[in-house]
C-alpha cells in the first residue's frame, strides 16, 4: 500500500534568512561580430573612434546594479581597468551593497558593458558608451535563487534596462518562432540544447551532486572542450539566424513567449553599417550554495501581549493574556484539538485582543476621572461607610493583585482621603493613568501628601511595573530614612532592580546620574565598606553573567554602575584604601579559583588532590599563608583574615570537588569556608538572604528560634564560598547512633541526667526553636529535594538545612512533601506526644503567623528577583510570586491558617512517601561510596 502522507526529505533556506552580501564574477564576453566597413567609418566620424570598431578586443568595462520594482535599488558596482589580448576575460567578483535578504520577488541584476569613445554618443556618459545590456532575474520561475554561471545574452548598443518589462533581458526562449522552417535550424537547436544540456550537468558536479570520477571527468572535460567551441558557434548562428527570420537586426527580443514582446524603439538602435548582425554572450557566476535558497518576504512577528503597553506601566487591571477561542458546536468536539491540520477550527493570534483598551471603558474612565481632577470638593470627599469597607478590602490586596478598573476608580476618587493611609500608596499608584500628562502630573502632586510608607511598598514601587521616575524617585527617598544594616537585608533586591531604571550604558554619558536608585546605592556603599563589599560582589556577578537571559545591555549597566562605585568610591576619605582592598579580594578569589579548577580536572584520588591543595596554599608565590595587611573576607567584611591553614585542608567527593579552607582571623581564631567552583550559587544565596531576613522579622516580633543562616555569596556565575560550620548531617549521625540517633548526638555533647531526656535544656530547647523555624521557612520557600543528608545539626543543638538547588516548591523526586519534618527529628523531642513537641508546635503557628504579616515584603522581594537568572524562578517566573503567595494562604484568617499548618505537621508525620524516599536515597548514596 502506497503512503501517500511520507514526503521525501527536502531541505531549503528562504532568502529573508540568507544575510550574504550579493555578489556576481564577471568573467568573459563571448561572441563576434563582422567588422564595420572602412568607408563607413571614413564617413561617420562618430563611429571612427569607438574602441570596438578599430580592434575586436577592445578596453570594455561592466557595471553591475540591482534593480526592483522599475527603480534601481543599489548604485552601480564597476569593474576594474583590463587590458585584453586575445580574448575579453575579467574574471573579477564584484560585491553589491545590498544582501539576499533584502531583496523583492522581482529583483534583478542590471548589468552594463561599457565601450569607449573621446567624441561621445548616443546614451553615452562622459567617454563612455553602452556596448550592450543584460538585465538578469535574481529568482528564477520556481522562485529559487540564480547560482552558478549564467550565460547572458548582451543586447548590443543599450542600456541595461532593470524595469520589470525589460527590453534586455538575460534568458531568451531557446522555442523555435511558429514561421521559421528549415532542417539547418534544427540541426542549430540541437547543437545548443546539447551544449546547454552539458552545462547543467557541470553545475551539477561542481555542487557535488554528481559523484566525481577522476578518470572518466578528464575524458569528459577533453571531449566537451573539442565540442564546445563548435556548439558555441552553432548557437551565435542559431541567434543570427532568427535574428535575421525575424527582421530584427540588432536586438534578440525579449526572450517572451508572445511576439508583440520583441518590439524596440528606434530610438534604442544604431545603424553602424555592418554587413550582418551582432551577437555577444556575457558569462557571469553567481554564489552556491549547500541547500537551494528559495525566495521568502521578510515577516515581522506578532508581539506579544505583554510587550504592548496598557495604560500605563504601572496599571495591571487590563487583562495580559492570550485570548481564548471558544468552540462552537458541530466546529471542534469536546476533546477534540483545535491545533493540526486535522482540525475545523483554525486559531488566529491577534496581540490587540485583550490589550487594546475598550473604547467604552477608557471613555468612562475619562468622563469619571475628569469629574474628580480639580477642585476643593475632591480634597474634603470622604467615604460612606460602605465604600470605607470597599477601601479596606482593596487595601488588604497584595502586591500581586491586579485592580479591577471599578477599584482603580474608587481608589482615585478618595486619593486624598487615602493619603493617611500608607497601605494604600501602591494601590493608588496602580489606579493612575501615567500616560495621561494632566493626571500624571496631579498624581505626583498628591505623592507629596502621602504619609510615610513602609520598606515593603518602597520596594514593590521599585519593581518593573513601575516606569515613572517620580515614583522610583519617591521609594528611593524612603529608602535613605533605612540605616546600613536594613539596607544589607534588600541590597541583593535593590541591585537587580536597577535592570528597571533608565541608564544610559553610554561611555561618554553619564548614566547612572539619570537613575535616583543607582546614585543611591553607589553614595551609601561608597560610605559604608561592609555595604561597598557586598555590593561590588553582586555587580561583579551581574557582570560576568554572560546568559541570553542577562543580555548585553543590562551586562553595560552593571559595568557602568561599577565604574561610577569605583570613581565615587575614591573620592570619599580612605575610599582609595578601600577600592585597593577590593581588588585584594578579586586577587585572592583568582587564586582559590585557579586550585579549585586543577583540582577539579586532575584524575587523582582524594588524598593526592588534598596533597596538590596543600603544597598550593603554602606556596608564597600565591601570597595566602601571610595576607598583609589583614584584608577583610568578602564572605563577611567584619572579619579580617591573616592567612590561610594549609594542613587544616579537605577536599569533599562530590562531582564538583569542593575545597574546605581554613583562614585565620586578626583576632586568632578561625574562619572556615568552602569554596566551589562549577556552581551557580545565587539560588543558595538568594534563600540565605531570605532566611536572613525572616530571621531579623521573627526576632522583631520578640520570636527568636534560633536560626543560624550561614554566609554564602557568589563570586562569579560558577563559583563562590560558603561559611563551614562545624555539624553533622543527620544522615552520619543515624549510622553512628542506632537508637534516637539526634538525641543520642547531643547527649553525647551536652550531657545532663538532671533532665528527662539527658541533655541540658539550653541545648534542647534550641533544636525544638530551630527545628521550627526551618520546618516553616523551607516550607513557605518551597524548598525541595529534602533528605538526611542536607539536614545538619551542630553540637549545640542549632538544626539548619543546607543545599538549596530546590525551592518553589520544584523536586526531584516524585510524591515530595511539603515540608520535611522526619521521624528522627521528632524522636529527638521526645516523640509527638512530648511536651518539646507541643512546644515545637507552638513555635510553627507562631512563626507562620508572624511570617503572614510581614507576606508583603517577603513577595515584593521575590518580585525584584524574577529576572535575575535564579535557575527555578527562571523557569517560570511568571509564576514565582504566586507560588511563595500560595503558600502564605492569604485568604485565610489567623485561625484558620493555624489550623491549616497544624493540618501540614500532621500530614507530614503520617505520610509513607518521605520514609521510603529516604531509605532509598540512603541506599542509592551507599551504593555511590
């Protein structure tokens, strides 16, 4: 049975794809023509100095033009002076200023031979005078484009003439006249078709689609040499002769297939007397190319929906999404897709739908607002209590809600009534048609009455939603009321967010000056060296980031705002000490880089790469046993390294061989880190920050459950270090202690047969506080990938998670918890119905609890993150902030959120899912070892 459906595979490229300059090889003029009578030329002194009627190889010249549309499309390309002998041979590429991929359906190439004459003449341009014209289509009938050599017949005495109806064209119909007759001019045409036939297949073999055979091509090339120059010759007569059947004595017509094509203006001939007709054959030779380059018009994409401005940058109440086609009956069944050839109902994408403003609306909008723009009755309006519960409902949205015209409308009414409430300076901002110049400028006007807002709404005014400059101008005003530490906690947000500010990455310009937030950030780094230390690493990574994400104008921006942090940094007192130590710091990262990467890619075993680490470190060519001065660690610039421990070295097994250094500090301690090369560390460093932050929110509601968020801080896109702190893995601690493993470990460390349980209450009530606060902090993260391995206790009783290639709730392994909350870490309390488990409890509600209030800030912080190439927002960052929202479960009350996570707790605890996840990652890591 045939299948009709297979196609032949078949491989082209369209010309809007193609960005090659054009270019032709003028090579030879072939032909002849009888001389011109000497008396002629005695009596015609116009004729008696034109170079070809004195000698048959003559100086010519070509000129080359592209033409399209009747008009010519580039200027003429020329060719250089050749003096001829025998023949007329230039065999010279010329390259025209235009590229396939501009050219039209109907673009030609008009190509002119030039003669010479002191006297001048018909159609002539200073000395020159046309010898003949050839006017030759870029695309051929089957839209392909010309490649390879082209024989072109020249209409003696002319112009190339571009126009679409040419009267030189290149191609003339080889199809006898219907009147011609005669077994000679049978015999002609065969010899040309023969010799036409052979030069098809030689363009074949040089395209390689004729396997070549050394022997038998030679045999060939000879005998077609001997028969070419007599069928060339049949072919001149062959055009003479229909010439001269068709009464045409210097034109060889237009090559169309109706006769009333093949008229000519007198005014084009000239009558120089010869004896019999001319005909010349120009050879030229176009590019090949691999696969056949078929003609396509250049289309211009559909822009998105997102890409199209609304009302304003900062109004979101228009909806921004693909429109939806609903299916008629008897058009698409239920089930049924709507996408495929197969289908009855074909989608049409029109990026309008859904952007474009309802005329109706905007006209309301206008009428409602122009109603309430001036006048003092706005200032003294006040709601009724109705619409006061209208304000407090629209004033509890989120960040991420998206105001409904009608609330954009109630919120600009009673702006000035709203002007006490600072929650509601956001919302405001949003309701404002910022295109709008008269309402723009009266909204800016009412910014200025605006009681004091909070940190969280000055960051989400900072966000990309939010274009004009007043409002990020504003924001950053209440930022400078933030001292330096606050600062520190959002400094990671701050510097991301200035992808959405105006800089010019000009050299000679002096962008960040246009930018409140860029000046900002560089005077209060530059006056602060701790501040000035974080901030020159995040720069630093903005800038080595080299993805399709970061692109290479926001790359020119993190380098501009470097440059201007490192030309304010050495203006302040002590600034250029400050600008020397951080380039200590890059020095000193180069280096751990440089062992980190041999380390890496030698095939020795740990104890050799531990030797290799060693002899590197003690080596004081690499300056890291004695730091002079003391130079401030970038991991944390409050401590002031000395040197490093070569013996204190350890080299973990993982892929990516993480090295453990030892540094000591001016004060005679120790600072450990590992630093690790071939990792994208600011996905850790990002919940690091967050933790951080939860940490200092929690304590603020006098909750601190003892969270130890150690440093981390990315020093390029694949590398950066982390701060050791001395614990175990619950994994190690489970093969050494058999029963009640976690218990059984901090007995061993902080033994009391005072207490119930053996170990000092200090100790234990640490680990309860801490198991809380990571159980709710990686929860609202989403935080995955959990197992006994990156669950870490230290001798203390501090518990902490580490490794976070996991969040937004995103898991390697299938049925994951939400929360991770194992047997082993609840034995340890005392089992669940314990009272340090009841305590533990108490300790999730009140920290969910005190988490929700401050949900703002958590997600504005997220928002300024979403384009900042974190691998698991990058994935959908459309969806990052609704994510960590959903976790939040804003549209539940305090009550029954507590219910909800008392509800995940339990969940957690009696799933099956977690137990044999973790007994098959125990496995799967024993078989690894």
């Amino acid at each position: 049975m045939t299948d009709y459906g297979r196609m032949d595979p078949f491989s082209f490229a369209g010309s809007k794809d193609v960005d090659h300059p054009i270019s032709v090889r003028i090579m030879n003029l072939e032909g002849d023509e009888p001389p011109v009578k000497y008396s002629t030329l005695l009596d015609r002194p116009d004729l008696r100095h034109v170079g070809s009627n004195t000698s048959p190889h003559s100086d010519l010249f070509v000129t080359v033009q592209v033409w399209a549309g009747s008009k010519p499309l580039t200027v003429p390309v020329q060719t250089a002076y050749k003096a001829f002998r025998s023949e007329r041979k230039w065999n010279e590429w010329l390259e025209l200023p235009i590229s396939y991929r501009q050219l039209p359906a109907n673009a030609r190439l008009a190509i002119t031979i030039w003669d010479l004459s002191p006297t001048g003449g018909k159609h002539a341009s200073d000395h020159a005078i046309p010898f003949g014209g050839t006017t030759l289509p870029m695309f051929d009938a089957e839209n392909q484009v010309q490649k390879g050599r082209q024989k072109c017949l020249v209409h003696r005495h002319k112009h190339a003439d571009g126009t679409d109806s040419s009267r030189t064209p290149a191609l003339v119909s080889a199809r006898r006249r219907p009147g011609s007759q005669g077994g000679d001019a049978a015999v002609l045409d065969k010899d040309a078709e023969e010799l036409d036939r052979m030069e098809k297949l030689f363009k074949k073999h040089e395209m390689g689609e004729i396997p070549r055979v050394d022997w038998l091509d030679q045999m060939v090339f000879r005998s077609f040499e001997k028969r070419g120059l007599q069928a060339a010759k049949s072919s001149m007569k062959m055009l003479q002769r229909q010439r001269a059947l068709n009464g045409d004595g210097n034109n060889a017509g237009s090559g169309d297939d109706d006769d009333d094509d093949d008229t000519v203006d007198d005014d084009d001939t000239v009558d120089d007397g010869r004896a019999g007709t001319s005909t010349f054959l120009l050879n030229v030779e176009l590019p090949r190319f691999d696969f056949p380059v078929v003609f396509a018009d250049h289309e211009y994409d559909p822009p998105p929906i997102s890409s199209l401005q609304s009302l304003s940058l900062s109004q979101g109440n228009l909806a921004q999404h693909q429109p939806q086609v609903q299916f008629g009956p008897g058009i698409n069944a239920l089930g049924e897709s709507s996408d495929g050839f197969g289908s009855r109902l074909v989608k049409v994408y029109d990026p309008e739908v859904g952007q474009r403003d309802n005329p109706a609306e905007a006209k309301h909008r206008r009428l409602f607002r122009s109603s309430h723009r001036h006048g003092i009755l706005d200032k003294d309006l006040k709601p009724n209590a109705k619409v006061r519960d209208e304000l407090n409902v629209i004033m509890a949205y989120s960040p991420t809600h998206v105001l409904s015209p009608e609330e954009a409308d109630l919120v600009w009414k009673f702006r000035y009534h709203l002007t006490r409430d600072k929650r509601a300076l956001t919302k405001f901002v949003k309701s404002v048609n910022w295109s709008d110049q008269s309402e723009s400028k009266q909204a800016i006007q009412v910014l200025g009455r605006w009681t004091e807002i909070d940190v969280d709404d000055a960051l989400e005014l900072l966000g990309p939603s939010f274009d004009n400059p007043a409002v990020r101008s504003y924001a950053v005003d209440r930022l400078r009321k933030a001292d330096d530490e606050e600062l520190l906690l959002y400094l990671l947000q701050l510097v991301q967010a200035l992808k959405y500010e105006h800089i010019s990455a000009d050299a000679d310009h002096e962008g960040t000056h246009d930018s409140s937030l860029a000046r900002f950030l560089i005077q209060r780094a530059a006056a602060n060296f701790k501040l000035g230390n974080y901030f020159y690493w995040y720069l630093m990574v903005e800038c080595d980031d080299h993805s399709p994400e970061q692109g290479v104008d926001n790359r020119n921006v993190y380098r501009k705002v470097a440059y201007d942090f490192m030309a304010e940094l050495v203006v302040q007192p002590g600034g250029a000490e400050d600008r020397k130590t951080l380039l200590r710091q890059a020095e000193m990262m180069a280096i751990l880089a440089k062992i980190a990467a041999e380390v890496k890619l030698s095939n020795e075993s740990i104890a050799k790469k531990v030797d290799r680490v060693k002899g590197f470190l003690a080596d004081p060519k690499n300056e890291l046993v004695a730091i002079d001065p003391p130079l401030p660690f970038p991991l944390d610039p409050s401590v002031k390294v000395t040197g490093v421990v070569p013996d204190q070295v350890m080299v973990f097994k993982s892929s990516l061989n993480p090295i453990k250094c030892t540094f000591k500090t001016v004060g005679g301690s120790t600072y450990p880190i590992i630093y690790k090369l071939g990792d994208d560390l600011r996905q850790d460093q990002l919940v690091i920050q967050i933790i951080t932050l939860m940490d200092q929110l929690l304590q603020k509601e006098n909750l601190d459950l003892k969270l130890s968020p150690y440093k981390i801080l990315a020093t390029s896109t694949t590398a950066g270090a982390s701060q050791f702190v001395q614990s175990q893995s619950l994994s190690s601690i489970v093969n050494k202690f058999k029963a009640n493993p976690a218990l059984a470990y901090l007995r061993h460390h902080n033994p009391d047969d005072r207490q119930p349980l053996g170990v000092r209450q200090e100790t234990l009530d640490t680990y309860v506080k801490s198991c809380a606060g990571y159980c709710v902090i990686t929860y609202i993260l989403g935080v995955g990938d959990r197992h006994l391995d990156n669950l870490l206790l230290a001798p203390d009783g501090h518990f902490f998670h580490a490794d976070f290639g996991f969040i937004l709730g995103r898991d390697p392994k299938p049925f994951a918890p939400v929360m991770k909350l194992s047997k082993e870490m609840v034995e340890c309390m005392g089992g669940v119905n314990s009272e340090h488990y009841q305590k533990f409890r108490q300790h999730c509600f009140m920290a969910y609890t005190a988490l929700r209030k401050s949900s703002n800030l958590i997600l504005n912080l997220f928002s300024l993150m979403v384009h900042a190439n974190i691998p698991d927002i990058r994935l959908e960052p459309d969806k990052a902030v609704m994510k960590v929202r959903e976790r939040f479960h804003l549209e539940l009350s305090e009550e029954e959120a507590i219910v909800y996570f008392g509800n995940v707790i339990d969940g957690t605890l009696t799933a099956f899912a977690p137990v044999v996840i973790d007994k098959l990652h125990e496995w799967a890591q024993a078989l690894r070892a």
